[in-house]
C-alpha cells in the first residue's frame, strides 16, 4: 500500500480497539483519550460499529499527537482487540503495514483476513488477568497495556479512571484500578512504538467534545431554545446533550412521536417567536421535506441538523457518508430557495450551528446543517474555539405601520414580521402561495413576486469571510467541504513541506451559490482535485452545475465507510504535479 510520506506530517500514534459488543472498547478508548488529553497530548477518537441494536461488532478508531489533528493517518500503529469476534469486518477500515502491532487475547484465534495485514502479531494474557481480579474487566487491563504502551503515567490514567467511574462506587474503582495496574506489567515483552513528541501542559483552553455536542453548544449560543426530535442514530447525542442544557438557559425540547411531528412543532414554535431546532439523519430529512417547504413559503426560520450516515434508506446508520447532499440542496418540491451549511470541523461545529441560527433567524427561512457519523461522534481534544457574536434580525416589526403587511415586497426580500400578539400584526402564515399581505392568493403576478422575492434575500445576502475555509496559493486547488476537509489539510500539508504549492477550499456555504467569491478564490489556478466521500460524486457535480471552474478538473469520491486518507489526496495531487 502506498503511504504518505512523513515530510510534514504531524507526529502521532494511531490506536484501533476492536471487540464485540459489550466488550467495552468505547469506554477503553474514550478514557484512553481523555488520559492523552489529561497528559497534554491532542487526539481523536472516532466510532465504527454494525448496525444491530445492541452487541455486534465494535471498533475505537484513536489518533493522538502533540498537535492538532482531525483525521486519521494512513495506517494504525496498534490493533489490539479485546476479542477476534466479527473483527474480520473492519479489515476495509483499518488498515495496517508492515511495522504495526497487531495484539490479541492469549490462546484465541486470530482470523485470517487480520492477521495477513501485518507480520507482528502478539498475544498479552487479557482475559487470564482479568479473571485473576475479583470483578476485574479485560478492557481495564487493556488500557493499562496500551497506556503503558505510549508512555502515558498509571497516576494520569488512575485519576481519570476514578472521576469516570465516581458513580459505580469504590469496588469498581479498585477493581478497575487493579486491572490497570496489572495490564501495565504485560507489555514489556512487546517492540517499542515510534516516538511522536512530548506532551503539551494542559491549558484552561483545550476542551474534549464531539461534534454532536458542539453542534449543541452552538444552537445553544446561537439562541436555540425550543427542540424537537426524534431519536435516531448518529443524531441522538445532539439531543441528549442539549436535553439538559437546554433547561439551564429557559429552552424546552420534546421529543415529538415521529419526524413528521418534529419539524411541525418546530414550525409552530418559530412561528411563536422561538428560534428552533431539530437534530434527524437522512431518512428523518427524507419525512421532514413537505414540512421544510412550509417553512420556505411562510418564511418560518427553522434550523435542521442532519448528521448524515450511509444510505439509501436505512443504509449502514453507525457509519458515515457525504451522501445526503442532493436531498438537502435539492428535495423540496417546487421552487423552494434555502440555505444550506456545512461545518469542517469537530470545533467547527460550534460556530457553524451558530451562524446556521443567524442566518435563519435574519432571512427568516430554513437552513439545514450538513454535519456526518464521523464529525458527530468523533471525541477530539481541540483547543477552544474562538466565541463569536451575531446580532440577528427579523423577529420584529421595527414600528407599528398604518397597515401590516408580512410579505411586503422590497429591495431585501426580508420583510416584516411580526410576534403572536403585536397589535394590527396578525397574519396568515401558510403553505399556500399568497399575496404582500398574507391572504391566499392564485394570481400570477402573486406568485411571481414571491418566488422572486425569497430568492432574492438569499442571493443579495452578504455572507461575508464565513462561506468558506480557503488557506495556500497556487496553481493547483482542492476543493471539499464537511468531513473531508481534515484528511485535505493534512495531504496539502505534507506537499507544502515539499516545495509544492497548492491551495484549499473547504465550503462551509453549500446553498445559495457564491460564484464570485470561489471565482476570487481559484484566480490563477488550472487544475483542481473534488473531493468527498460520496459514491455519486455529488459535490462535484453540483460543483459542475453551477459554477464555472477553471482549468481541468477531476473528482474524488469515495463511498462511505472508507475513509478518506491523506494519501490517497497526496499521491492524485502529486500524480498531476509530474505530468
């Protein structure tokens, strides 16, 4: 397998977990990181899981480094599972070279299509020294093993351990304890890892989230105080997170029987003067289109997060794809102008829930985020991202007029709009085209006025810096948006430390279209890389479509679960720097 060269790249170990379900490697590998993060280092940890309910296959995907990281690297350093049951099914995920460790149980059987991956294969007594511990767990002494491994201290992953395990009571502690202390002794017989750097002091500002949390924080600072939701996976942990919180700032969030109930209670809250929200995946989105079409028509803000997942229809629900795009540019019936982001970034997802709030709130429309099962449920150490204010507009009538008329036809296309209650405001808000005032109306001229109208307070709306991450120069770009952007930024890095300049963009704004700024943005440049994890390659064609891009340019898309790979960018863009 061709890697990645290491000019450039950041210093790190990569450690895969693997088990069946109930084995507890999510728990191994979230203390795991949050002893690195505990210890200075910044990291990651993504999920990948089968789709059963409960048990199944489970694998704890970690990346740590002294530095900022938000993908994973070419190859894992350490596969070590807690058990072989299933394991053969992430073989297309992890992926291993020549020099990785691969650990099992001692005197269980390694499946074949593992254990071809890599020639250093070991056993460590895990189950045996678990059993030796009254209520010991092997995936305790697992992650006194790979602790050790890395050079992370017994003090360090002991004071984690016991604030993590405060409400199971001292016995689980001590047990635990033991069987981390006892798992640290087992591994001197095993090769030493690379070296990836010291530590850095912990600072008040690095925090440990997930997307599906940030994507909370955000709404929550965005004004956000009415949700309603349906469970359903990988969007459920927004909505767990921000259960709680939200009752902290005055909100309310009811989980609605259906999403068909969701975005209609979202509707009539907004339409009561409450910014709201809902957090689905793609099949939710798929009930929730008529219901966002309303919202478009009577120009109710609304905003939907959509962590998308594998599909079509119920698809892989624990993995994550770029895949839901056309439906959340393009599944409105009629013409239905809204807006559409992205966040690039686990600390992204913070200010893009946000500015999703802002825009929605000020343009008095739907705005659908586009967040996925790999940003959602990744766990990353990041430093804090920085606090940024929105005044929003809309909410209200700036004075009381001689006659109300909601949907006044103006320059801005944003028209007055007035709270349940204010004196000669009332109007009708309905999915029926209408006239300035609100009344139902079939005329052409009604109608036209309207369409123009909400098109027109979206095109002329200045979206300013945010619309898009662009960093480099050159005559060569990359152009990606979401998820995808992590694995870009670390290829373009290692090209950079080679001399080679190229640039990114990375769209945070996928709807309306920003033809001058990209123009600006790939002024001089003749070839350009799409990339997204997406069978159908559709960003590239709606890139296609609707803008004029310059020079050749190619598509890479890769379908979801695989993940896209530094390398995989590296090499394609080097194969164009040699022609």
């Amino acid at each position: 397998m061709a890697t990645i060269p290491q000019t450039g790249i950041k210093p790190s170990i990569s450690i895969a977990i693997l088990g069946s379900g109930g084995s507890g490697v999510m728990t191994t590998g979230s203390l795991l990181l949050d002893v690195a993060g505990r210890a200075g280092w910044y990291g990651m940890m993504t999920r990948s899981a089968g789709p059963q309910i409960r048990g199944g296959e489970a694998a704890a995907l970690l990346r740590l480094s002294p530095q900022p990281t938000e993908t994973h690297k070419d190859h894992f350093d350490v596969l070590l599972a807690l058990d072989w049951l299933n394991a053969d099914r992430f073989v297309s995920e992890v992926d291993l070279n020549a020099q990785s460790l691969v650990i099992g149980d001692e005197g269980k059987v390694m499946p074949g299509a593992i254990a071809g991956l890599s020639g250093n294969h070991f056993e460590l007594p895990l189950s045996g020294t678990a059993k030796s511990i009254k209520g010991g767990r092997i995936n305790m002494v697992a992650l006194g093993a790979l602790a050790a491994m890395i050079g992370l201290t017994l003090e360090d992953v002991i004071k984690v351990l016991t604030q993590s395990l405060q409400r199971k009571g001292p016995e689980a502690i001590n047990a635990s304890i033991s069987g981390i202390q006892a798992g640290s002794h087992i591994v001197d017989s095993l090769p030493a890892l690379p070296t990836i750097g010291a530590a850095q002091a912990t600072g008040r500002n690095r925090w440990s989230i997930t997307g599906n949390e940030a994507t909370g924080l955000g709404a929550i600072r965005g004004g956000i105080r009415f949700v309603a939701a349906y469970p359903i996976t990988p969007a459920t942990e927004v909505l767990e997170w921000m259960a709680p919180t939200l009752q902290k700032v005055g909100g309310v969030l009811v989980q609605a029987e259906d999403e068909l109930a969701s975005i209609n209670h979202l509707i009539g809250s907004s339409f009561g003067g409450t910014p709201s929200m809902t957090a689905t995946s793609g099949p939710g989105l798929s009930l929730m289109t008529e219901s966002i079409g309303l919202a478009v028509a009577s120009e109710t803000p609304l905003v939907i997060v959509d962590v998308m997942r594998g599909g079509p229809s119920t698809g892989i629900p624990t993995k994550s794809e770029q895949s839901d795009l056309n439906i959340a540019l393009y599944g409105l019936h009629g013409d239905a102008p809204h807006l559409v982001v992205a966040p690039n970034s686990v600390g992204d997802c913070v200010f893009t829930t946000q500015w999703a709030t802002h825009l929605a709130e000020t343009l008095q429309t739907a705005c659908i985020m586009l967040s996925d099962q790999f940003m959602g449920q990744t766990r990353a150490i990041i430093d804090r991202p920085a606090d940024i204010a929105f005044v929003s507009g809309g909410r209200q009538l700036a004075s009381k007029p001689d006659v109300y008329f909601r949907y006044a036809v103006n320059d801005s296309g944003i028209s007055p709009m007035s709270l349940p209650g204010t004196p000669d405001g009332q109007y009708t808000g309905d999915g029926l085209e209408h006239s300035p005032s609100g009344t139902p109306s079939s005329r052409a001229d009604d109608h036209i006025q309207q369409l123009d109208k909400r098109k027109r307070k979206l095109d002329q709306f200045n979206y300013g810096d945010h619309w898009a991450l662009t960093e480099g120069s050159g005559e060569m770009a990359v152009i990606t948006w979401g998820s995808s952007t992590g694995a870009v930024q670390e290829a373009l890095a290692t090209l950079r430390a080679q001399g080679q300049e190229v640039r990114l963009v990375s769209l945070r704004l996928l709807s309306p279209i920003q033809p001058e700024r990209l123009q600006r943005a790939l002024q001089g440049v003749r070839r350009i890389l799409v990339v997204e994890q997406c069978h159908g390659a559709q960003f590239y064609h709606y890139l296609r479509a609707f803008y004029q891009l310059p020079g050749v340019v190619k598509s890479m898309a890769i379908p979801g679960p695989l993940m896209i790979k530094p390398s995989d960018i590296y090499h394609e863009l080097q194969s164009w720097e040699s022609v």
